[in-house]
C-alpha cells in the first residue's frame, strides 16, 4: 500500500491563502474546492499549482465542452489534440506534425520577447515530438494603422519573430497580417511550426516505469515568466505594463541547440516520455506527463538547474523559462541522455523519479512543499458551460443598392494599398524564408507555402487564414470560411488540404454574447471540417482578449485562425499566383457581387455592414476538387483563389506578380460593375491556362461555374479594363509596396 501523504511545510491559513487565489484568478468556488481534493490547506506552491493549472489557458475550463465537437479523425491522422502536436500520415513511412499558439498577451505587454517565445514555444511542441521542424508561419493582428502603439507593436513583433526563427534556422514561409481598431489595446500573435518525422519515431508525453528517471534538460531556470498562463487567462487593463516580468526571454541559438540534442538522443532508445516545458512551465509538464501516465511524480527541486540565487520552490514551478524540456528516461540510460546534452553545452539533471503514489509531491532542501493527487487536480478542474447569447444576423446587402462614390481604376488602387491588402514585403524581408534550400514557394509567390521534404519529390503546402470581420457579422459563416479559406489556399496551389490546426481568439467568455461568438465559429468550424475531410488534429484557446475592464470592455473581433497543412507528391508541379504571358485567365466559381463586410464597402464606401458572403461547402468542394484536378494534369500553370478584395483585386495580384499586362473582359450584364469587380463571393479561383476553351468544356462538363475573365499580355504594362482607362502596372505597384514602409519609415 501507498504511504499515506504527508503534510508540507508552510501551510498557508484560510484567509491568507483565499486572498492569494483571488489575485491567482481562482475563484471563491474554486478555492473551496482546492480545499476540499487536498482536506486542508494549501502550501503557497500548491496554491501557485492549482492557479496556473485551472487557469483558462492550461485548463480551456470554458471551451472544452465546445472543442469537443470538433471533428478529430481521418484515416490518415495520427495523433489529434491531446498530444504536444498534431500528427498526420503523409506517405512514405513520414508524418507532418504541426500546431499554432497564441502569445497574445505577451505580445502586448513586451512585443520583442513575446512574439520571439512565441515562436520558440510552437517549435519546442513540434520537435518533442521527434519532428524536425521545417517551416514556421504566423497570423498576425494588429490595431488601427493610426493608433500610436500599432507601429511600435508591429515594429517589435516582426522583429521578434524573425530574430528567434532566423536564428534558430527554420525558415518563416507563411503567414497573414491584418489590422483593424478591435485590436488597438490587444494585438495577436499567433505562431505556427510544421515538422516531419518518421512515423515509427514519434514521442508521446505520457509518463511509465515506477522509478524511472525524471530528467530536466536545456536552459537555467530563472525568475522570468512566473504567472503567465495566469496572466494570458486575464483582461488587460490600464496597469498592462506592470506585467512586464510576467514575459518570457527567449534564446533561439540555446533553442538550436537543444532541437539538436533532442533529436540525437531520440535516435536512441533512451526516452520514455517527453513534454515541453511551455505555459506554467515545470509544473504543467509533469502534472500533464504523470496525469497522462496514470503515476506518481516526485522531485527534487534543488537539483533544478537555476540561474539565479535564492529561488523557492513556488519560483521554480511557476517559472516560465525558455529553452528546457522534461524527459522520463530508462534506467541506466541517464549517462548516454548527459552525454548528448553536455556535448551540445546544455544543463542536464535529474531531478526526481517516477511512483506508485498518483501524486505530484515536491521537496525542497529536504523540505516538503508539496504533496497533491493527480488525478482530482485534472479530473476536478473547473469545467464551464457558460451562458451563450447568439449574435443578432445581418441581412444580406442587394449590391444595386449600393451606390459606388468612385470609379473602378480609382477603388482598385485605393484597395490594393490599404492596410489589409497592401504588399508585406516589410514584413516577409525580415524573414529568412529559404533557410534550408527547401522552400519551393515563399510568400507572395503562392496561396499557400509550398516547402520540399529533403531528399524527395514531395512537399507540404501550409498557410494560415481567418476574416474576423465575417466572424463578427456571423461567427458560424465565418468559422465554416476561416476553415475553407485555407482548404482553396491549400487546393491552389495543386497540393491535396489534410488536416488543420486551429487558434481560437476571442474576448472575455463570461459575456454571453463572447460564448456564442465562440460556439458559433465552433459550429461552423464542425461543419466545414466534415464537408471537406479536413479534420483538426491540434490547436489553442486564448480567452480574455481585451482591454479597459469590465465596466467598458473593448473585446477583439472573434479571431479563430486556421492553420491549414496539405501534401503534393511532386512538388513540381506545384503552381504559384503569377501566369505566363499570353496565357487565358478562367474565372471557376459563381459571381453575384456580394458586398456585405466586403473591404470594398469599407475602404470605398465607409460602411461595415450586412451579413458575410454565404459558405456553399458542397460547391467549395465541388470547385476545389475540380481545380486541384487540372492543377496536378497540367491544363493550370497558376491559380488564385479570390478573396479580400474580390476578382479584380485577385487579377491585379496576379498581374503584379508576373510583371504582366492584362487585357480583362467587360462585366456580364445584370451585376452593378463595382459588386462584380469587389464582391467576396466564396468558391472562386481565378486559373491561368493554354486552352480556356478545353477548361471551360470541362467545368461545364462538372457542373461548375465558369466564364473566360483576361488574357495576359506582356507588352501592355497594364489592366485594360473595357470602359475605364488603362490601370498602369508601375501605379498599382507602387501603391501596393508603399504602405508598409511608409507607415514603418522611422520605427
């Protein structure tokens, strides 16, 4: 039989110890009912573990009962949420393991350091696994191009993100960069990493072997990060820089360091289990690994590896230190795991072992400071349904309805400089995109990112995508777009869409009306997942994104960005968004001019209003099949779903890229010009090809929409748009290359 459990040193009394879990964000009930699972009270570092480990954002104690019905299977998955990473078979006897993660609140608080662990703590995920990471992405927003702190936030986010991923050699590839006033107070930063490994190499977390060594890897533990995934489950409010030493610092060349040791020693068979240390750190990784396990953990917390004097054992828990990861070794393969690690010049040490006790217990000097169950603090963690209120629907705008205050010329080049669609060559250049020699794609040259598997003809097609705007107008037409959205971006490029990892963004889920954005993106999410074969396989929730309190909330726009990862059996015949000269343009998918929370009725007209364009998910499988079908036969050379912006904005994105004129057919009658032109109807590519009329039989033949839009013509320098004068090629450019760094020139 078990020992019965001892009691700690330093028990906290009642009053002392509620006041300390009200400022830890445990509420009264809560609190009672850490009470009741120890039969007494707590230590200060019991109460530290409970806080971080019931916090929303380690516990989803408000979203789990709505991520459950997320569809998580498919033949060809792996491993779905519940592991550090999604794992998809790919072919080959390899997997694609990959996630997204939100560093929000960091980011906001210190953008440099926030962004840059962000990055590092996404491929810390992937490469426990076993997986070498080959590919970062990001899905960026940012407040109001005006507001004062939008080009400081920008300025230090970028910089972080490609200081930590240059530096740690992982190309950045991907990504997506919005703006709008939602995010003045609370900008998000949402990383992204995609891995390979051999499918008969993957390391789980779940702890086994009574008496197996715990051993603690990487960097130092230092006092950085304490309390921030309590601070991630928090509104900000006026006192938000305060909360600077809740950040992280982060270290890509330690990072480097250690992808490598770790990957040596998973060449081995010394590993049993393996965890990040990521959002409340050393406590989360071994309450997960030994809860997982079904076993007791007991550790040592002297033998930690600390980098600055004196720290506690709460300290040393709570820490949010970059750079270190938790293994469960083997007997006797504790001296091949240290020569490997000490070969790299990273800290080594055991620090504890496995039992038979089901209980985490902790001592500290000989002191115990802990001795808490396991099994009650996962089975026992707050679980909410919380009140949901549905958003009010829109009606959908009649585009006749809608005068247009300018012309066709002037509109194009005010969209394709503004904010949302501007050229992100600031920010791509600052990323190392073809670290490695396998990026086969980079941005701007394609949909989606297209990266080579070393010595193979395959490739991964990624991207990231969310229009927060359709999810405030209907969050289930937005969380069923967000989701096809990728699939097209994906279908583009010719690479078949497998799975997707999600980031769900949204403000303070006590408000009701917040949990009904929630659950309605989670319901079309569902829907678009199941109509497309596109399961979700891992993902975040960041909650609590806003600012001012409560009495004046100011929550962002509901944000579930969609990380989405296909595969292409030859990566050349992968195709990107610039067509040849003298080839036809195709327009696949049905146009009706649908205006509603267009960019068009917001930059043009100074409107944000109606309802979102409508997600047909039959017909975007349908038009999805149909062109990833002539992508991989050869009668597409380059294809362009339409999205921000419309089919204009599409062609002059196409046209741009070639460094081609274009000469573009006259509107079909019964659509006011302007709606045809700018309307965001779903389902459409714009696809370059030989023979439009051999691809026109063939839509019709399927059923498809179709219709012959341009033709490229290479010495004309411009869109020849009948009606309306010449649109010059070097204007659009400029307008669309000159935003970024003018709003950037003095940052």
């Amino acid at each position: 039989m078990p020992n019965a459990p001892e009691t700690p040193a330093n028990l906290l009394d009642e009053a002392k110890a509620r006041g300390l879990a009200k400022d830890f964000g445990l509420k009264g009930d809560e609190f009672d009912n850490v009470l009741a699972i120890l039969g007494r009270n707590p230590s200060l570092t019991e109460l530290g573990i409970f806080s971080v480990m019931w916090s929303e954002h380690c516990s989803y104690k408000s979203s789990r009962v709505w991520l459950k019905e997320l569809p998580t299977k498919a033949p060809w998955v792996i491993h779905g949420p519940g592991e550090n990473a999604g794992v998809i078979d790919i072919g080959d006897g390899l997997a694609a393991i990959f996630k997204m993660e939100s560093h929000n609140h960091p980011s906001f608080i210190e953008p440099y350091q926030g962004a840059a662990t962000g990055v590092g703590g996404i491929l810390r995920d992937v490469f426990t696994m076993g997986a070498r990471p080959i590919a970062n992405l990001n899905a960026l927003r940012f407040g109001a191009v005006d507001n004062p702190n939008t080009k400081r936030i920008l300025d230090g986010v970028v910089r972080g993100i490609g200081g930590y991923g240059n530096c740690v050699g992982v190309p950045t590839v991907g990504g997506e960069v919005n703006f709008h006033p939602a995010y003045n107070g609370n900008p998000l930063v949402n990383a992204m990493t995609v891995g390979i490994a051999r499918q008969d190499r993957i390391f789980l977390s779940a702890a086994a072997g009574i008496g197996n060594p715990v051993v603690y890897v990487g960097s130092k533990t230092g006092r950085d990060g304490i309390h921030g995934a309590t601070m991630a489950s928090a509104e900000f409010s006026e006192d938000a820089e305060e909360k600077r030493p809740t950040v992280q610092i982060g270290d890509p060349f330690a990072e480097k360091l250690l992808i490598e040791a770790c990957l040596e020693l998973m060449e081995t068979d010394a590993i049993v289990a393996i965890q990040d240390m990521g959002a409340a750190g050393l406590t989360s990784s071994s309450v997960e690994m030994a809860g997982k396990g079904g076993v007791g953990i007991e550790l040592v917390m002297e033998n930690v590896p600390q980098r600055e004097e004196g720290m506690s054992a709460y300290e040393m828990m709570l820490s949010e230190s970059q750079e270190r990861m938790l293994m469960v070794l083997k007997p006797g393969e504790e001296h091949v795991a240290e020569a490997i690690f000490r070969k790299w010049e990273l800290d080594f040490a055991v620090i504890g072992h496995l039992t038979d006790t089901g209980r985490i217990t902790l001592r500290h000097n000989g002191v115990l400071e802990a001795d808490i169950p396991l099994a009650p603090l996962e089975s026992q963690a707050p679980l909410y349904r919380r009140p949901t209120v549905e958003t009010p629907k829109q009606p959908l705008l009649d585009p006749a309805s809608i005068p247009n205050p300018t012309t066709i010329p002037a509109a194009l080049k005010t969209l394709i400089a503004s904010p949302d669609l501007c050229s992100r060559r600031w920010i791509w250049d600052q990323y190392d995109s073809t670290v490695n020699g396998q990026t086969v794609r980079r941005p701007g040259q394609a949909d989606a990112a297209i990266v080579r598997l070393e010595d193979s003809r395959k490739a991964l097609a990624m991207t990231t995508d969310v229009t927060p705007r359709y999810c405030f107008a209907d969050p289930e037409t937005g969380g069923a777009q967000a989701v096809v959205e990728t699939w097209r971006n994906i279908t583009a490029t010719g690479a078949t869409p497998l799975a997707i990892t999600d980031n769900m963004n949204f403000g303070n889920p006590e408000r009701p009306e917040i949990m009904g954005q929630f659950a309605a993106c989670i319901r079309g999410m569902k829907a678009a997942c199941e109509a497309l074969d596109y399961p979700v396989v891992s993902g975040n929730v960041s909650l609590y994104n806003e600012t001012r309190g409560v009495e004046h909330p100011q929550a962002i726009l509901p944000t579930p960005a969609i990380g989405g990862v296909g595969v292409i059996e030859d990566a050349s015949k992968a195709v990107g968004i610039a067509p040849r000269s003298g080839r036809e343009l195709v327009l696949i998918g049905e146009t009706k001019g649908h205006l509603g929370q267009s960019l068009w009725l917001r930059e043009i007209a100074g409107r944000e209003e109606g309802a979102p364009p409508p997600v047909d998910l039959a017909a975007e499988r349908r038009h999805g099949d149909f062109v990833r079908a002539r992508i991989l036969s050869g009668a597409i050379g380059a294809c362009h779903d339409c999205a921000d912006g419309g089919l204009l904005v599409a062609l002059a994105e196409m046209a741009l890229a070639a460094n081609c004129g274009m000469v573009i057919e006259a509107p079909p009658p019964g659509i006011p010009a302007h709606a045809f032109w700018f309307g965001e109807d779903q389902a459409r590519y714009v696809c370059a090809t030989p023979d439009a009329p051999a691809l026109l039989a063939a839509a019709k033949a399927a059923g498809i929409p179709a219709m012959r839009i341009a033709q490229l013509a290479g010495t004309t320098g411009a869109l020849a748009l009948p009606g309306h004068p010449a649109i010059s090629l070097d204007e659009l450019r400029t307008a669309h290359e000159g935003t970024l760094p003018a709003l950037m020139s003095d940052a």
